[in-house]
C-alpha cells in the first residue's frame, strides 16, 4: 500500500500550489477581470520568497513579505486595469512574460547565477506531522505530513465558501462583474471591488509560489511554474465562480500531476506522463463547452480596434 | 398637481441652469427643471435630447460643468449616486439596474446591506424589504433568483429599490418600453398612488400618449436645451411634437403606400424552433405575405419576434416547418444563400448585428456587395475604386449624416446608423425584406425618411415583414397585423379596422384560446 | 478598457449598454485615418519610444553602469554598421513570420494563444522532412519543409479553430494548453523515437544541407530566408487589410452578429483563419531549424510563440505595426546583447524592457485621460 501513500502524499503536494493560485484568481473571476498572468505571479511569489528567504533566513519573513509585496503589486495591477484601462488580459499575458524575464534578470544581476538558485540557508517551510493521524495509511499521507502552507490553503477554502454565502464584499465582488452599473447605481465603488480583487489575486499567487519554492524544495529555478499557473486558470474557468468546486478541480489537476511523478517511465514516456493535467483540462473544456447550457465560458478577450 | 397654484408649495427640487459637455459634445445646455411635492413631472425629448444626461447629474453620476441642484431649497452637490440616494432621490434605469444571478432580497438590499461587520443580516434585510415590496404588491418569495422574473415583475423590484432606500424624488427612465398596454396602464396606477403618497416622480419618455395620460406637466427638451415646462392639460400632442423636434409638418397619420398584389412572396409554415436565449421558442407558425404588402408582426417583446426574424434570415435553424421564398424552399439554405435569392433583413440590434460598430461607413454599406465574391475572388481587392465611388453615392442618396465614407460607424446617430444599415438591404432591391425594430433609437425626421423608403420598396413589389414593439409604427405602416403570444400566432388583423386597445388584448394573450391560428 | 471587452454575448451588453446614447459619440477617437492630423499619429511612437529610453537607462543606471555610453555601445552592436544589422535582422526572421499570423487569427477574433505549440509542431515538422527526405534540388527541398511544416501547424490550429467554431470551445484556453501538450510530444520525439544517437537527447538528426538557406551575407547568418519573409509578409498584409476575405475575416472578429447577419460565413472565416495562422507559425518554426540551427532540439524556440502573441496584442492585430514592434524588438534583444558583451547587465533586460514598454503602451490611453482628469479637477478646484 505505500505506493498508495506516496501517490496520495504528492498528490496534495502538486494540489497546494494549485489550489492557492486558484483561489487566488477566483475572486478575479468573479468581478470578471480574469487574471491570465497567474503563471507570472506565481513565478514572482516563488522568487521573492527565495531572496527574502535567503537574506533573512527566516521562514516566516519569507512568507509575510511575499504576500504583502504581492498585495502591492496587485494593488499596481489593479490600478492599470482600471484607472489606466488596460485591457486585463494584455496585462496578464504581459505579466507572464515579464516574469519570465525579469526572475532571470534578477536572479543573473543579484546572484550572478543562471538557471538555479539554491542555497542550504534558504529556510525550508515548516512540514506538520500531525500526532495520532500520522501513522494511519492513506488517511495519514492526506492529512499528515504536508507544508503548513497546505493547511492554510484548506483554511482559505473554508473562509472563501462562508464568505461566499454570508459577505456582503463577495456580493459586491459579484455585483462588480455580473452588472457593474448596477453596483454603481446602488452607491457600490465597482473601481475599488476590481482592484481589490486583483490585491487578494496577487497575495496569494505569491503564496502559492512561496510554496513552490519553499515548501517542496528550497530553490528557485527559471520558469519553475511550468504552466501550473493555467493549470489553475483552468481550475477557475472549470468551478464557474464555485468555491467547493473549485477545490475539487484543484485536487484532480494535483493528482493528475502526481501520476506523472510516480509513473515508472517503462510504463509510460515521461514527457506523456507530464501531459496528463493538460490533457485532462483540454478534454474538460471540451466536455464543458458540448454540456453546458450557455453555451460554454468565454475568456474576456480585447477588442482590437483602434 | 392642481393644488400648485392655491397653497404654491415649495419645490423639493430645483435644477437651474444645467450645462453639460462630453467633448466637443454639448449634452445639456443651460438646462431647467423644477420638481414639486406629490407632483408626476414628464421630460420628453427626443433620443440625444439630453434626458437621460440630466436624469444621471441628478443622480450624480455625471457632473454639470455648471449650473445648481438644489434640494428642498438647498444647494447640494451629487458627486456620486451615493450622495443622491442620501438626499432621498432614487432612479429606475432604462436598463435595469438587477444584477440576474442574486436573489430578490439581494438586489433589494444591494448597496444598503444591514448587518454588522461586513456580514449580510438575512433576518433584518427580509424584514426591512417588506414594507416596500407590499407597497408595490409584490408578493414574491425574497429568495427567487431575479433572473428569472419576467420584465414587468423586474421593474417593480427596481421601484422597490428605491422605495427601501427611503427615496421621496423617483426619477423613471423609459419605463414602459418593455412593458405590455396593460402593464403600463397598472405602473400608471402605482405612479399615481407613490405620488398620491407624497412621493414626487420623474417620468422621462418620448411615448406622448404615455406622457399626457400620466404627467401633471410637461417639460420638453431639444438638442440639450430646455423648450417649455407647461401643465398637461394646456398641451396637445401637435403641440409637444412640434416642440420636440422643431418642426409643425411631422406626419403623425398613416402612411400612403400602393394596395398590396396578389401573388405570394413568403410563405412559412409549421415553423418551429428551440428555446432562444432571451427569447421564446416559435410554436408552428404560419404565414404569408404578398408581394408589395406589409405585414406587421406586434407583440410584447420577447414572444418569439426575434426567434421568428433570425430563423427568416438563417442566423438561427429551425426544428420543424418551411420557409418558401417565392417558391423556392428557404429552409435549409444558409444566411448568404437566402439573401442570393432575395431576402433582406434589417435586424434589432443595430449596433450588434446591423453595422460593423467599429468599421467604417463603407464596410457597413458593402456587405451585399462583398457577399457575392466567390472562391479565388476572395482574395481579390475588397474596396476598389469603383465600389467606393458607389458607397459615396449611398451617402448621398440616403442622406447619410457622416464626415465620409471612412468615417466609422459609431460615431454616427442612431438614425444615420440605421440609414446604413437600410441602404445597404433595399440596394439589394429585395424580393422580400424583414424589418425588425427599425425605428428604435431613431429620432423623428429620420423616420419619417425610413418609412418613405419602405413605402417606395413595397411600390417595386417588395414583401415586407415588419416586426415592432411600437404598436403605432406597426398600425401606421402595415396592411394585416399578426399578434405574438409566446411563439405562437394568436390573431389576424387588418390594421385599418383594428385599435391599439384590441391588438393589447391579444398581446397579453387573452384571447388566445379563442382566435389561435 | 472594460467597455470595450468582447465577452460573452450574454454578459456584455450590461456593461456596454449601460453607456447613454451621447456616449457612443463623444469617444474621442478620429474618424478615420486620413483626418488624423499627423501630430497626433506620432504621439503614441514618440510616447512608447520615450518611455522605453527611460526605462532602459534607469535599469542600465541601476547596475551601475554609466547608461548613455552603454546603451549607445549595444545599440552600435544591434545597428552598428550592415553586418550587425543583418545579424539583428536574422534573429529576428522567424518572429516576423509567427507574429502576422497570430494577428492574421487575431483579426476574425480567434485569439491563437498556441503559437509557441504551432512554433514547435512547425520545427519538429521541417527538421523531419529536412533530415529524412533527400538530399534533392536544395529550393524544392525547402519548399518541402516550409511546406510540411504549414501543413502541420495549419492543421492543429484549424482543429482548435474547428472546435470554437463547432462546439464553442473557448480557443484561448484550448490553444494555451495545445501549447504544453504540443511541446510534450516533441520533446518526446527528440528524447525518444527520432533522437540523434550521435548527440545528446532532445535533439533530432541534422538536416541536408539542401534544406537549409544560404547565407546571403557572410558571417552574419542571415540568409535567403528574408526573401521569404518578405514574401509571406506582404502576402498576408494584402491578404488581411485589402482582400475581401481579409473584410469577411475583419468582420467576423469585429462584429461577429454582423458578420452573421450580412451572409459571412463565420464558421468558415474562424476555421480558415485559425488555420493560415497556425501555417505561418508552422513556417516561422521551420526557419528556426532551415535558417539557422539545422535540426530540432527541445528549447529551439522557447518564448518566440509568446513573443509573437505579445506584439500582435500591442499591434492590435494589424501586420504593419506588428512588423514594426518585431524591428524594434530585435533591436532591443541584439542591444541588450551587446550591453551583455561591455556590462553584466543580462540580456533579459530586452524581455524586461519589452513588458514594460508594451504596458506603457496599452496604459497611454488611460494615462493622458487620467491626466486630462486631473487638469480638469484642479480648474474646478480654482475656478470655485
């Protein structure tokens, strides 16, 4: 049964990152500013939490500080995407390759390293074994054992799915992107819902990255996001604005990345083990697009006239 | 309110010279308007009048570039729809203002949710919708899902809004376009009974027959500038249409047209389709229409008009039924083919479906053109010389109001828009055309000219269908009505020998069971 | 920018409609381009132009370099003398090519995300006509290749065309993850069936030299392929902006109901255009291998896909601000490698400076109209 164990145990490794960026671009979902750039925000979380992580050798400064860098940041995208009317999805799609970019800028220019950063005093996240459950198989690789960041991740889903149903915030939130003058005309700031949206968004990516690169392994490698980021953008699209659901999609796309992992490459070539969350987001879309009744969900795309 | 002139209250508002620009734009200039207690005070204009421009500096969410608001002899300043709530004035939207997916008591409470701390107090929010919901005789479970209530009901819960957020002055805007004769008559008798209670009313229309069977006085707007503020009982319906346009010949009668012929251009029959997205789904419709002859199709919105024009045209399939123009079966054929064959279509939503809104003048009259190219001709130069002379011609043949034909389209006025759009159909010389809506958005000379050209294409034997939620454009116009009720025909009428009151009663579908084709 | 987003038909109108009738006039926009008096068309140039200057000296500035003497040693290695410009240019050949057909698929409101997959699917495809076909006559070789890799990227961008057009599956989404599951497999192909066993894995076997361009200008690798380019971006230009395909195209993106209504064909447009989009993807992945590296390996072409997603955004889908943004990109990229050469600024600064340009670009619009705000709010302020 151990390999059930392991299947399972990083399983809800690959979910954590997920899961985070997910919830991160809900509430975007919701005021209808989909944020494409997760890839980026994600990759920005995971540097930051490494440098910071690095200078300070504290764990929790790491943590703290990313999210309120990407607080700002996000205070910054939000800011363009209204006040300055640009379009959210060239921001996001901009994002990511400025991400992209920019960690290896950096990363060259601080360190004078290219490809890899790791280094034994960047502080690792602290991993929780909880007594009693601990030993018990499968129930002990689910609940046991993962980076505290796992379990703030479930304590999010928790506080979003109340939120959902007794805020007035995720009200407006909604208003702000269903019928925006709506909100308006009832005496709402629609301006202020979108930003802060994109605030939450950027907070937690840079959670979701300090996890990549902190709670897994302890290093910074170019592009370490490889596509989680749409993975969770799929997630999103995938819940239609559900938060239980949403955790649920998160989940399959971690265990589907698991498989890849744990698939001897005599079963299966690696690189087709690495498609399968792909694969299974494309034929989810595919299913979602025939099944729905509205058609499908549509990415809000720019007008490109002049 | 007759009591103005013996005990001469104060009024609750004052709007003194209103000035607001967008621009280059002049949208209220110098403007006036003053609002007593209990009283229903129309605003009429024209589209582009720059009713709708005050209404929302009334509601702060515009700023006049100059000019007061004053309220209850008090200058105020509206900076945000906020500020005008808190002074007790409350609008219902042309567009409702409902957000589909929340429930009655949430859109009730939107903006003014009571409860501590950010969270959302169902108990007290209930309690506190109550009273303005059975002011309104809203008997509605609070948890409905508004989406799903029709307009009628939708726009009771938009006048509850802004009941449970104490509002005393109700601004109304365009408040009987969605709604039925009887609907309307039963928001007249609400709007009579709120100001009977105290409560003033705005009540922004260009519906005259609405306006003098409502208003206690009239104000009229042209071109942003105010042109009279007279009691309704001292006007007639020459007199405001005369004021609002500026003009004293504007044919308000039947227009002349040739007596339809004999042979048959549309025939459908046993149409039926799916469900629409806004929109009923067509029952087995039958019909025919001759050549030269113009045949009105009324109803209440969403009754199966737009399902009935998209399925004509092709943008939509049908599920069952036939569709013969002149002889030759339609039914199967795509959107290009039909029109190859000779159908037309003039469709509602202009800016969506009528003009390219982003292309230029020329992109929107050479559709039909453009449309007959075929296989390696699409590669071909789409706007050579000679095409462009032509789209030149169009503009001056249709009285086209634009810089050029490289002008793009959405900086033209509905009714030059809508020249476009009719340019581009009747150069087709159609053997039938189907017109939906074509007169919405379109300012009074402008329609006039429409309906000239409609005249004149039934005059070359075209066959006309003419769908219309304006009853008076459809009496005006056709030669037999036909009446929508949830997708299926349910009445037959000569237009001359029929009224508004009985084409109503049919709309509403109350004698359906009996006349049902 | 909200006002002016095509969403979904049902949730748009709201936020379109909620603008009064005036609204839809008073957008300050010229009528047409004729009008515009000059002055105003070289704002936006002179703006992005000026915004990137100071971006890059302040990053060149910020590691402590002096910024005018070596941004003015990276542009003399970009444009310095013909052959520096030749090898700016060569770099940039297949960039040209991917990024006029994204626009190409922009245009009738496909937005083709998968470049990078139709890149890929386009090398892997010429290498393998280039490697395992031949020798032949070295032009009707090419032609092979460009040929075979057309028809390969044509083909997966017309499917995921097929599927919005049939089934209304969202293209964005389907064509970003087309991306990972394309590179997948070919980096499969290079690990396993196809690799070169003389090199290291990820690499295919090295073409014949007849499926590679000469060289047209010595020791600067740019070769007989700018001839193509040229071609094909004239071709599309004519083919987008004048044809009346390229109006059936343009409609259909622009107003897809109009289209519709007026007898355009919108099914067919999508799937035509996705398709001459993924083709010109494909060829541009074929240059990467018959221009210059000669075989396909797993990073030939990392990041073009997305390069060329970004200029056809920020062109706003048209092919000649589109050819511009690629010169000024390649200028950028080989600049910031000749800073890299005098400096240890990293030549990511071009990726760097791109973005910030790109977003200063989009924020022009809503920069003046916020500073027009503010001048506006302060009369009112002094006028009270």
């Amino acid at each position: 049964m151990d390999w059930i164990d392991a299947f399972l145990a990083s399983g809800i490794r690959f979910t954590t990152p997920i899961l985070l960026a997910a919830l991160a671009c809900l509430p975007t979902a919701w005021t209808k500013d989909l944020n494409v750039g997760l890839e980026g925000a994600m990759l920005f979380g995971a540097f930051s939490g490494v440098v910071i992580g690095l200078s300070t050798e504290s764990g929790i400064a790491a943590v703290g500080l990313t999210v309120l860098i990407g607080a700002a940041c996000g205070a910054v995208f939000g800011y363009l995407i209204t006040y300055l009317r640009v379009n959210v999805f060239v921001a996001g799609i901009v994002l990511n390759v400025f991400a992209a970019g920019a960690t290896v800028y950096l990363l060259r220019s601080m360190f004078g390293v290219k490809g890899t950063l790791s280094d034994d005093r960047i502080p690792a996240m602290a991993s929780v074994s909880i007594p009693g459950i601990d030993g018990i198989p499968v129930l002990g690789a689910v609940l046991s054992g993962h980076s505290i960041l796992t379990y703030v991740s479930w304590a999010i889903i928790v506080v979003a799915a109340l939120a959902v149903r007794y805020t007035v915030l995720v009200r407006h939130l909604k208003a702000a992107g269903e019928h925006p003058a709506a909100l308006t005309a009832a005496g709402g700031n629609v301006t202020r819902m979108r930003i802060l949206a994109q605030v939450w968004c950027f907070a937690l990516c840079g959670l979701a990255g300090v996890q990549l690169s902190m709670g897994q392994l302890t290093l910074f490698t170019e592009g370490m996001t490889s596509g989680l980021g749409f993975v969770a953008l799929a997630a999103v699209i995938f819940c239609r604005g559900k938060v239980l659901l949403l955790a649920l999609m998160s989940v399959g796309f971690g265990l589907s990345s698991a498989v890849a992992v744990q698939v001897n490459a005599s079963v299966m070539p690696p690189q087709f083990a690495q498609m399968i969350p792909y694969l299974v987001a494309f034929i989810g879309l595919i299913v979602l697009a025939r099944t729905a009744k509205d058609g499908g969900i549509r990415i809000a795309t720019p007008v490109l006239e002049d | 309110m007759s009591s103005n002139d013996q005990a001469a209250p104060s009024p609750v508002l004052e709007l003194q010279g209103i000035t607001k620009t967008f621009g280059p734009v002049v949208a209220n200039e110098n403007v006036n308007f003053d609002l007593y207690p209990g009283e229903i005070h129309a605003l009429v204009g024209e589209n582009g009048a720059g009713k709708t421009t005050l209404m929302r500096i009334l509601f702060g969410m515009y700023r006049p570039n100059a000019g007061s608001i004053r309220l209850g002899g008090r200058e105020v300043e509206l900076k945000k729809p906020m500020d005008a709530i808190e002074h007790g004035i409350g609008m219902v939207h042309q567009h409702f203002m409902l957000v589909p997916s929340f429930s009655v008591l949430e859109n009730i409470t939107l903006g003014a949710e009571p409860g501590a701390g950010g969270l959302f107090d169902r108990g007290r929010a209930e309690e506190a919708a109550r009273g303005p919901m059975e002011r309104l005789g809203l008997a509605l479970d609070p948890s409905t899902v508004t989406g799903s209530l029709n307009v009628a009901t939708q726009q009771k819960l938009e006048i509850t809004k802004v009941l449970y957020r104490g509002a005393k002055i109700i601004i109304l805007d365009e408040p009987t376009a969605v709604l039925t004769p009887q609907e309307t008559e039963e928001l007249f008798v609400l709007l009579k009974k709120l100001a009977a209670d105290g409560s003033s009313i705005i009540f922004i229309s260009h519906k005259l027959r609405e306006v003098f069977a409502v208003a206690d006085r009239i104000t009229v707007l042209r071109n942003g500038r105010t042109v009279s503020t007279t009691p309704a009982r001292d006007l007639d319906a020459s007199a405001v249409v005369a004021a609002m346009t500026g003009r004293s010949d504007v044919n308000l009668g039947r227009i002349t047209r040739n007596a339809p012929e004999d042979d048959v251009v549309l025939s459908v029959s046993g149409l039926s389709t799916a469900k629409f997205e806004h929109d009923a789904a067509l029952d087995s419709i039958n019909f025919e229409v001759r050549a030269g002859e113009v045949v009105g199709i009324a109803g209440v919105e969403g009754n199966g008009q737009s399902a009935l024009a998209e399925t004509l045209i092709g943008t939509a399939a049908p599920l069952a039924g036939k569709i013969e123009l002149a002889g030759t079966d339609l039914t199967r054929l795509a959107v290009s083919a039909r029109r190859d064959l000779g159908l037309s279509y003039v469709p509602e939503d202009r800016h969506r479906e009528g003009i390219p809104i982003n292309g230029s003048v020329l992109e929107g009259l050479a559709a039909g053109t453009l449309r007959r190219h075929r296989g390696w001709n699409g590669l071909a130069n789409a706007f050579p010389r000679a095409l462009q002379a032509w789209g030149t011609d169009m503009i001056s043949k249709y009285a086209i109001r634009t810089s050029g034909r490289n002008a793009k389209c959405h900086t033209l006025s509905g009714g030059n828009q809508q020249k476009i759009v009719m340019a581009r159909e009747l150069e087709e010389q159609p053997k039938c055309i189907v017109l939906a809506q074509p007169t919405r958005g379109v300012d009074l000379g402008a329609i006039e000219f429409l309906y000239d050209r409609i005249a004149e294409a039934t005059a070359r034997s075209c066959a006309v269908v003419l769908i219309s939620a304006d009853l008076d454009e459809i009496l005006r116009l056709s030669d037999r009505v036909l009446v929508m009720y949830r997708g299926r025909m349910v009445a037959e009428e000569t237009a001359t020998e029929t009224s508004r009151e009985e084409l109503g009663m049919h709309m509403t579908g109350a004698k359906a069971l009996g006349t049902a084709a | 920018m909200n006002t002016q987003t095509a969403t979904a038909q049902q949730a748009d109108p709201q936020r379109k409609s909620h603008l009064p009738e005036g609204d839809r006039r008073r957008r300050p926009k010229a009528s047409g381009r004729a009008g515009m008096p000059l002055a105003r068309r070289l704002i936006q140039p002179a703006f992005i132009l000026v915004a990137g200057l100071i971006m890059a000296l302040v990053l060149i500035a910020a590691q402590g370099y002096e910024p005018f003497s070596t941004l003015g040693a990276g542009l003399d290695y970009a444009l310095g003398n013909p052959a520096s410009i030749a090898r700016t240019l060569a770099w940039g050949l297949p960039l040209f090519v991917a990024s006029i057909g994204v626009c190409l698929a922009y245009r009738s409101g496909m937005f083709n995300i998968g470049a990078e997959g139709q890149i890929y699917a386009g090398a892997m495809a010429a290498a393998l006509a280039g490697a395992y076909i031949g020798p032949m006559l070295s032009g009707l070789h090419l032609l092979l290749c460009l040929l075979f890799a057309a028809v390969v990227g044509g083909l997966i961008a017309a499917g995921l065309g097929w599927l919005r057009a049939a089934w209304g599956v969202d293209e964005v989404l389907s064509t970003l993850l087309s991306n990972y599951i394309i590179m997948l497999f070919c980096a499969y192909l290079a690990t396993s069936p196809l690799r070169d066993p003389a090199r290291q894995s990820g690499t295919t076997k090295e073409v014949f030299d007849t499926a590679m361009f000469g060289e047209i200008m010595p020791r600067t690798q740019l070769t007989s392929a700018l001839f193509v380019v040229i071609v094909l971006c004239a071709a599309t230009w004519w083919l987008s902006e004048r044809s009346v395909t390229g109006y059936r195209w343009r409609m259909t993106g622009e107003s897809p109901d109009f289209a519709a209504a007026s007898g355009i064909s919108v099914k067919k447009a999508r799937i035509a255009s996705m398709a001459t989009s993924g083709a010109l993807c494909g060829i541009g992945g074929a240059l990467l291998v018959t221009a210059s590296q000669g075989r396909f390996w797993t990073e030939i072409g990392t990041g073009i896909g997305w390069d060329a997603v970004l200029i056809a955004l920020i062109s706003r889908a048209r092919p000649v601000p589109a050819i511009i943004w690629v010169s000024v990109y390649c200028i950028m990229r080989s600049a910031a490698r000749g800073i890299e050469q005098v400096s240890t600024v990293p030549s990511e600064l071009s990726l760097v400076l791109i973005s910030g340009i790109i977003i200063a670009a989009a924020a022009r619009a809503g920069i003046f109209s916020q500073f027009t705000a503010l001048k506006q709010r302060f009369a009112h302020v002094k006028g009270h």
